[in-house]
C-alpha cells in the first residue's frame, strides 16, 4: 500500500500548480484510483484486497437467429409525390403542382436539385410527378 500513497502524493504535489482547479481533479482522480486498487473509506491500509465474484450460471436461453428473409426484402422505391413531400418541405412549404406550368417546374427541379442535393433518379420522380399532376400540357 506505500507505492499507492507515493502515488497519490504525486498526484497532489503535480496538481498544486493548477490551484483550485487542479486541486479537485486531483482529488477526483485520487478517489477514482482509491476505489480502482480496493482501498477502504475507513481507511484501512493494511486490509486485503479482495474482490467478490459471482458463480457462473449457465446460459439456458436461446437467442433468436436474425431472419434472413426480411434482411434480404427488397425496399419499396418512393413514388414522386412521397420523395416531393419529404425533399421540398425540409425547406420550404410544400407548393401545389397546379401553380407553375410543366416548363416551369422543369426549371425549378434542375435548380432545386442542385440546392437540396437530390440524386437524378429522384428528381426525376418527383419532376414527373409535378408535371402530371400540374393540369398544364
């Protein structure tokens, strides 16, 4: 138990520089150390250090297999309207597709593209999805 105190001494010595505050991490870390070699808050120094353990139980549970089958399950692609509802309103409100013609939303999907950093393939559902429901031909 001397080398335990020598290091703690260390500690407190190192930690005078740091004034108040190094005096509390010092303190933090002498408890922490105290606590991780076993010593008693009675301080009892000469008192064995033991730790209980407990008996090993047998594990009689079986645990379940993932299911292959739903991790092999094809994702459903989104329809242009649902990847139009989550893109669009991220920044903005939700714009009816009857307020701009076929070409206008044409022009407005390769700007917002670029700004909301949709891939080609989801532009294009959701830029289809605009025109059909726009009304406008």
């Amino acid at each position: 138990m001397m080398a335990n105190r020598n290091n703690l001494d260390k500690l407190f010595s190192a930690a005078r520089g740091f004034g108040a505050a190094g005096a509390g991490i010092a303190t933090i870390t002498a408890v922490i150390y105290l606590a991780s070699v076993g010593a008693s808050a009675a301080g009892d120094t000469n008192a064995p250090v033991t730790t209980a353990s407990a008996p090993k139980v047998k594990n009689t549970q079986t645990t379940a297999k993932p299911d292959k089958k739903a991790e092999a399950r094809p994702k459903r692609e989104l329809t242009g309207a649902e990847l139009y509802a989550i893109h669009c309103n991220r920044c903005h409100a939700e714009r009816y597709p009857a307020e701009f013609t076929d070409g206008q939303w044409k022009t407005l999907m390769l700007h917002m593209r670029v700004r909301a950093n949709l891939p080609a393939k989801q532009a294009k559902l959701i830029l289809d999805y605009l025109q059909d429901e726009s009304g406008h031909y």
